[in-house]
C-alpha cells in the first residue's frame, strides 16, 4: 500500500463532447443518486422570492437548534456549527486549532485528504500514520508514534474514505486514550447515516462530557444536498466557540439554511436513501466479487475495490470510454473508489465493467 498524490474528481462537465453525448454515469463522489431531498428542494422554491433579504441571524440559530434536536435531547445549538459543506467546517476547525505555523497534525495517509491539503498549504506540520495494511483499520500505537508536543489536531474519519471500513466503539476508546487530552480529536461521520454495525461507536456522551472532540457531519450525502454545501460539527460548547471564532457573518446563504431545516424533516427521503445504499452495496458487492475483484466491506455509500488481476487505471479508462466515472482511491494505489448507485445505474456500471474485462 502506497500513498497515490490526490487528485480531484471528474466531473460530467468536464467530459468531451463525444462523451457527454453518451449518457455520462458518475459514480465517483459518494453523492445521493435517489436525489436531493424533495422538502429541501420545496423549502428553496418557498425561499426564492425572499432572496433580496439577507438570512438572518436567528435562521442560522434555527437550522442548528434543529439539528441538535434531530440528534439528541440533550444536545443544544451551543453545541453546533455549521459551515458550506463539511469541508467548510473542516477549515473552521484547523484555522482555529493550528493558529502558529508550529502546530502540528495527526492524519491518517489512507483517508479524506481534506485537512492534509489544508494543513499543506498553511505550511503547518502534518505528521501522517498508516492505517493497517491489510483492513485499513485505524491502529492506537501508529496514531500515539504521531503524536508530537506540538500536536493539536488527530483526524480519524469513520466510517473511513475511501476504504468504506469502520472502527469499532471499543477500537475508538483505545484511539481517545492516547490522544492527550489537550488535543482535538476529529471524528469525521460524513458516512454515519449509512452505518448499520451495531458496534459502531456513538461519541455524543464524549461531547456531553465536555470531552476535547470533534464530531463532523453533512447535508451532502444523507439528504443528497451536495451541491447546495451545508454540514456541521457537534463538540462541547467550548470547542464550538473556538472553531465559529473564525467564521464571517453570511458564510451560509438563505437556501442552504431554509433547506437544511426541511431536510431534517425528510424522514421519507432519508429511509429512501438508506434502503437503496443497503440493497445497491450488496449487489454490487455480490458482482463485483463474481468478476474477480476484491471488495472491502463497507460501512458507507461507497466501496473500495481491486481486481486480481487487472490495473485499476485500465479499469477506470475502459469505464470512462463508456462515459461512466469512477475514482481511483485517493492514498491508496490500484484500488477503485465505487459509489452506490440506483438499481438501474448499479447494472449499467457491471454491464460496463463486464466488457471491460472480457
Ligand atoms: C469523509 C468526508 N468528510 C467530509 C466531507 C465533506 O463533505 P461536504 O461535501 O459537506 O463538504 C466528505 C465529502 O465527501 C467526506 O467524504
């Protein structure tokens, strides 16, 4: 396992003529194929007459009273931020935890490469661990060698992209206990509503416990808002004032908050979304393992796979000839990052694959 330099995705606006002609089919970006979230989508419609008017503070308060609600009982908009997309939230959160150029990061190699690329281009040290060679699982000594005086950041995103494997609730108590207590832990649940591991770890009594954790979530995926950019993070009060510290006013427009409000609502949409991920994973999985590949189980809308035999680049040209997208996995050479589409683009993608193959 080596670590591939990360390029971003394709997308269907980038494609040449002659195959954007061709019935593009992009299963690259982990986005929801059933759609957005119809409420979200009436909530806009509502919205668009009003968009001479500035959103207003306490929309914003609204959107993240509503999201703490939707989680927890005990969890207030104190405990929330919200940012355009998670990846927004991301950059709130390393601004605000990596203010001198000394303070250092612990990133996995094999995994979201967001804060990596952040932390690059600010200058800060990143000090990156492997996840384990064989599972990609996230391993407590790799993490602990990681972490220097200087650190104030450890990433562990769970279920983990681009693999689609998770770490277990007992595996992240031995994950928190070398994380000194003065160091943010980043627990990214981009994925979280794809999970059905029942040993899947739930960190909300940490964050009640005013514990130095981040939790990271989005819109993008779950709600199939990906391209309005709405997520956010749960932590401990404190931690939230620090990372909205560096945030401006406006950062969020009108139609992501009206639109998260109603997404929130979908309950239809949402249940939707899960049973197609669930019965897409497993027929894909299911022919994809025919055709000689190795699938790693996933925990996401995704999955990560390898032929035995043939390259992954030439996997991906075929397909692209075909005008379908996939991605390579991003920290991992020769490997395919596969996202779950609909039953209909489930079956194109290993009609694809087949000819490809043969
Ligand atoms: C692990 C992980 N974290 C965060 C994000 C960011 O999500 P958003 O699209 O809301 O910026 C993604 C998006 O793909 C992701 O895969």
């Amino acid at each position: 396992m080596s670590t591939t330099e990360y390029k971003p995705g394709i997308s269907i606006e980038d494609l040449p003529p002659e195959l954007r002609q061709r019935e593009p089919l992009k299963l690259a970006s982990n986005e929801n194929p059933l759609g957005p979230s119809p409420l979200a989508l009436q909530a806009i419609r509502d919205s668009l007459e009003t968009l001479n008017i500035y959103p207003s503070k306490q929309l914003e308060w609204q959107l993240r009273q509503a999201i703490a609600a939707s989680i927890s009982d005990q969890l207030g908009p104190e405990h929330i931020v919200i940012g355009s997309g998670g990846i927004e939230v991301l950059e709130f959160v390393a601004r605000s935890h990596l203010p001198t150029p000394d303070d250092a990061s612990a990133l996995p190699r094999q995994s979201f490469p967001f804060l990596a690329r952040f932390s690059g281009r600010s200058g800060n040290p990143i000090n990156f661990f492997d996840l384990d060679e064989a599972d990609f699982r996230y391993q407590p000594e790799r993490i602990a060698a990681a972490i220097t005086p200087n650190t104030r950041l450890v990433y562990v995103c769970n279920p983990n992209n681009p693999s689609g494997t998770y770490s277990t609730a007992a595996e992240l108590q031995q994950i928190m206990a070398v994380v000194p207590d003065d160091v943010l832990l980043i627990h990214d649940e981009a994925y979280l509503d794809f999970v059905d591991a029942p040993d899947f770890p739930n960190l909300l009594p940490q964050v009640l416990a005013g514990k130095n954790i981040f939790l990271m979530r989005t819109f993008a995926k779950i709600y199939g808002l990906a391209g309005l950019r709405l997520g956010f993070g749960i932590a401990p009060p404190a931690v939230i004032e620090r990372v909205a510290g560096v945030k401006r006013n406006f950062h969020i427009n009108k139609l992501s908050l009206v639109a998260g409000l109603a997404a929130l609502n979908d309950a239809d949409h949402r249940q939707r979304t899960i049973a197609n991920n669930a019965a897409g994973k497993q027929w894909l999985t299911e022919q994809l393992t025919r055709l000689d590949c190795h699938v790693w189980p996933s925990q996401a809308n995704f999955v990560l796979f390898s032929h035995q035999s043939v390259p992954a680049q030439m996997l991906i040209d075929g397909l692209m000839a075909q005008a379908i997208i996939v991605r390579p996995a991003f920290g991992l050479d020769n490997h395919i990052r596969l996202s779950i589409g609909t039953p209909e683009q489930n079956a194109r993608l290993i009609e694809s694959l087949t000819a490809v193959l043969n």
